[in-house]
C-alpha cells in the first residue's frame, strides 16, 4: 500500500446547520475531527458524487474505507440521509458497518468497514455457475441479514449481486450493502393501511417483486424474491 497522505479535503467545521444533511442524527461530528484521527491513503473507488479512499485510524492503526461525498453534487440528500439512519441502527455479521459519520458544509464523510473480496456480480461474469454447495454457502449468509433487517423492521429493497460483497475472495462470508432504498416500516405516516407494508415501487429491473410494482403494498417477503433471483442466477447460466 502507498504511503498515506491527507488528499486535498476541506476540513471545515459545521457552518449551515440547515444544510446539514446528518441534522438531528446523534453521534456524528465535525470533518475536521476526522482529520485528527485518521490518516488517508489511496483512492479506490469513485461514484457520481463521492470518491472512497482507505484511511488508517491512526490509534489502532485499522485500516478502513472512508467514502467522501461532495454534498454540491449529491441530488438526493433525503436518500442519503436515510441511507445512514438505517446504517447507524443495525450491526450484523453479515451487513456492512458504518462505523462513523462525519460532516461539515460542504462534505459528508462516512467511515465503513473495509471490504475485500469484490461484488457477487463481478464474481459471478468472472466464474459462470456456482455449484448448489457455494451458493447455498452465500444465501444462508444472506438469509441471515435479512432475517436480522426484518425483525428491525427494515425492508433492504434492493436485493442484487451488485450489492452482496464478498468478504474475501474464495469463501462465501457476504457483507449487505447499498442501503439507499431501505424502508424502516415504523416510519410510515399513513396510519393503519400502511402498518408493517410499504407502498412505494422502486428496486432494479428484473429483480423487484411483482407486489412492489401493483401499488397495493408489500413487506419483507420482496426481499426473499428478489433473493430467490439472484440464487437463480448463480445456478444458471444467464446473462447478468
């Protein structure tokens, strides 16, 4: 790994509270405070709005990733908002940790467990077929994350192979992310006819749920389908 160097990231304290997309949400702090405790390495990962670059707690000497999102360009603040609420709440084996969130006027910093291995998408195109002991390694893994976001409450929404990571490269150890679209239930506001359903459409072609998409509201079995989908995937040769 190249030797770690601050890039060029403003380190201003909170200036607009009401610009803060984070307003409201406990144990979030300031970016400069970031800076005094992390040293920051190499760029690996770059998205429409944000970069990703590894960082090092400079106490333990962990190693991290470190997303930085420019809050000029980010479009959809309520969904990276909620995205954090969801992240901050849960803590599973099997789901990636946000560990810390930092924020000034200008820049979101989110601080997340360090993956290895790579997407299940990229894994998959790369190897074809898995055999029924592999991919029923990956599901239960999976399984057991959603089990968990179920019993909070939590519908992920989003079930895809993009968004299974590998923990490392040979072993089926998954980590859920991409929680953008996430819904915790109890956050509905249209009293008793949305109690324990959600009724927005949304998801990824080819992998959402019928329900979703009648308009007449579903729960957490549209995470089981679109599971079901991506294990057929891994089963079959297909074009993903």
């Amino acid at each position: 790994m190249a030797a770690f160097k601050a890039p060029p990231l403003s380190a201003f304290f909170r200036k607009e509270e009401d610009n803060l997309v984070t307003q409201g949400l406990t144990d979030v702090h300031g970016v400069a405070m970031f800076h005094s405790l992390y040293d920051v390495g190499d760029l690996i990962g770059r998205g429409a709005f944000s970069l990703v670059y590894l960082c090092r707690r400079k106490e333990t000497q962990q190693i991290f990733a470190v997303k930085v999102i420019n809050k000029a360009l980010c479009v959809k603040k309520k969904t990276l908002r909620d995205e954090i609420t969801v992240l901050l709440r849960v803590k599973h084996a099997n789901i990636i940790s946000l560990e810390e969130v930092y924020e000034s006027d200008k820049e979101l910093l989110l601080v997340m467990e360090r993956v290895t291995g790579g997407e299940l998408f990229d894994r998959i195109v790369r190897v074809g077929v898995y055999s029924e002991r592999q991919a029923a390694e990956i599901v239960t893994n999976v399984l057991d994350a959603l089990n968990y976001l179920h019993s909070c409450n939590i519908l992920h929404r989003d079930i895809k192979p993009e968004n299974i990571l590998l923990a490392s490269g040979d072993s089926g150890d998954i980590k859920l992310s991409d929680f953008g679209i996430a819904k915790i239930l109890e956050d509905e506001d249209d009293g008793a006819r949305s109690r324990g359903r959600a009724y927005t459409s949304c998801g990824t072609d080819y992998y959402v749920a019928p329900e979703v998409l009648n308009g007449e509201g579903y729960d957490s079995k549209v995470d089981l389908w679109s599971l079901g989908v991506v294990l057929y995937i891994m089963q079959v040769t297909v074009s993903v």
